[in-house]
C-alpha cells in the first residue's frame, strides 16, 4: 500500500516535541492481525482497498496489507478499535453476509462500546442479536438498534421514536415478515394515518387504495426488500399481509397478528386510542414516529403518539425506544442533516 503513516514528533530529530505531545507518542501503538481466510480477504479490504482507507479515515490510523497480515499503527485506543472493526467485519463475511460502507460505519461507531461483544458473534455476552428473513440476515448498525431489537423479540407492545433513517419501521417490518415466516403469527398488518405532508388526497387519480398507496411505499419497500416479491405479492392477495389506513382498523380485534404503525405522530389522540385497543392475543404491536415531525391538521392538536407515550410508558409488557441523529444509518451526510434540523423548534408543532 502506497499511503505512507502519519508524522509524528519523533520524525524529526530537530523538532522538540512539547510534554503533551511525547506522551501521545508514548501512548501510539502497532499491532498485526492476521486472517486465515484468504479467500474473503478481496472483500474484506475493499477494492482498491476502500475498506481499509475508510477505517483509517475515520479512526486516524494507518493500516498496511502484506498477504493475508495486516499491521495497524497509531494510539492505543484507535489501534484497538480499528483491530476489532477488522475482525467483526471478517466474521460477517465468513457467515455469508456482505459488508458495505454503511456496515463499516456502524462498526466503528460501535466498535468501544460493550455491546459489540456478542452483536455480530454472541461470542461473549450471549447469543447475536439478529433477524431472519427470506432475503437476508440483518444484524444492528447502532446500540440502540440493538436494544430496539431486543424489544421487538420480547415486547407486546414497543413505541420506537426518533428520525429518518434510524431503522425504526425497516427493524419491525423485517421482525414481523421473520415471526410470519415461522408461523408464531398469522398475519401482518401495515398501517399509517393518511395525512398528507402539502399534498391534498383528493388530487390524486384512483379510488381510495389508489390515493393511499403512495403514502404507504416506505412499508412496500421494506417488505420487498426482506422477502422475494412473488411471495410478497402472493401474501398480499391472500390477506396474510394488509396495508391500510388507520381509518381501517376500527371496530376489529387484531389477533395472531403482527400489528405495525408507521408515521404515528400523525395520528390524533382519539385515533391511537383506538388504535391501540385493537390488540389482541397473541398479537405484538409497534407504534413508529417522529414525534418531531407532525402533520396533523390543525397544527394545534396534540399528536397522539406523544400523548399515549406519555400515558403508557412503563407499563408491563410496553417498551420504548428512543433514536437521536447519532443512530441514523443512511449515508453519513443525512445524520448531519437530521442534526441541523434537530436544533431549536421552528414553526412547525413538535409534540416532544
């Protein structure tokens, strides 16, 4: 590898280094890993070793491949951590699943956290947290994705707030598309308040699911991409999956179902009680929202994701999941995003 390791003090015998600066060299570090699987080492680093630049960009380290060795240099801690995000990545690719640049930065932003131990692995405090579904296997990209996924696998009824791109409706639609694959439910049901964010419905052309449907792509998306699409499709024909309004979910009792609402801060109070009581058993429940996003009419109505949170958190059998602008995992730039709009409150009603 061409990329020459960062100076330091020591570089240069006619440079005195100030006390700070000779303890940071003192603390600098190099450690050698090696792999035994050569065949995923292509992948492994990257092409043209993108991998391997990523990892040294974001920790400040300076990474070298020779065969199937790879020497690390720079402080103790960056070192350490650039070794363990190495390692878990080469686990991933041994048990078959692809790594990319957004699981390279999750890794990272995980990798000095105790949770790491047994996420990817279960090697060390107990077994992986992950979901199975037809078309992949999804493991965490943050601590609280793995807290979130925890809950979906033992909760009755889990609230999970927070911005876009923190994996709140992707998480649940794939837990759910999982337990109806292994039969412990029997039906999954889709649903959102058709409130419209600028655009009036009855603009749109069609009848009512017509007009609905576009509102509900986000769950469409999310279910072709955890199953194939004929069995989709098929599901969908036969009723084993149901998308619709909210509006729909009155006056039914949802039982053997996995139940999911997407875009919930958008829902009145009446609306979520209402939704809410339709639980049934063996039923689980997610509420998904941003309580900073709300669209309801009005503006001077308070959202009832933020008033049934406020009501029912701490109940037996309830869990909530709190997602900030650290836990986004789209590309990098929509984190910072999402930081700039999380600033003081403007105009728009926030229910938080």
């Amino acid at each position: 590898m061409a990329r020459k390791p960062p100076r330091d003090a020591g570089d240069n015998a006619a440079t005195i280094a100030h006390p700070e600066q000779r303890r940071d060299a003192s603390r600098r570090a190099r450690v050698e890993v090696s792999f035994d699987d050569q065949t995923t080492l292509g992948a492994l680093f990257g092409e043209f070793d993108a991998n391997l630049v990523q990892i040294e960009n974001r920790l400040g380290v300076y990474i070298a491949a020779r065969g199937d060795t790879v020497s690390i240099e720079g402080t103790e801690d960056d070192v350490a951590r650039a070794r363990d995000v190495l390692v878990k990545l080469h686990e991933k690719l041994l048990t078959g699943e692809d790594i990319d640049a957004g699981a390279i930065d999750a890794l990272i932003t995980m990798a000095d956290q105790p949770l790491l131990d047994g996420i990817v692995t279960g090697a060390a405090k107990g077994p992986p947290i992950m979901i199975r579904t037809r078309r992949k296997t999804i493991t965490p990209r943050s601590n609280m994705q793995a807290d979130y996924m925890r809950q979906l696998n033992s909760r009755d009824m889990i609230f999970a707030l927070g911005p876009a791109g923190t994996g709140k409706t992707y998480l649940a639609v794939a837990q759910a598309i999982s337990q109806l694959i292994t039969g412990s439910v029997q039906r999954l049901i889709l649903s959102r308040p058709a409130v419209e964010a600028g655009e009036k419905l009855g603009f749109l052309p069609g009848d009512m699911k017509d007009k609905v449907d576009p509102y509900l792509r986000p769950l469409y998306d999310a279910l072709y991409d955890c199953m194939p699409p004929e069995q989709v499709d098929r599901r969908l024909a036969s009723g084993e999956i149901e998308i619709a309004p909210i509006a729909f979910m009155r006056g039914r009792t949802l039982a053997d179902a996995f139940v999911i609402l997407d875009e919930a801060q958008n829902t009145t109070r009446e609306q979520m009680k209402m939704f809410l009581t339709r639980f049934g058993q063996n039923s689980r429940m997610v509420i998904c929202g941003d309580p900073r996003q709300v669209d309801i009419p009005g503006g001077d109505r308070m959202s009832g994701l933020a008033d049934a949170v406020e009501r029912v958190e701490g109940l037996e059998g309830i869990g909530v999941t709190r997602f900030t602008a650290a836990d986004v995992v789209r590309h990098p730039i929509v984190g910072r995003i999402v930081e700039a709009y999380e600033g003081p409150a403007e105009g728009r009603g926030h229910a938080d």
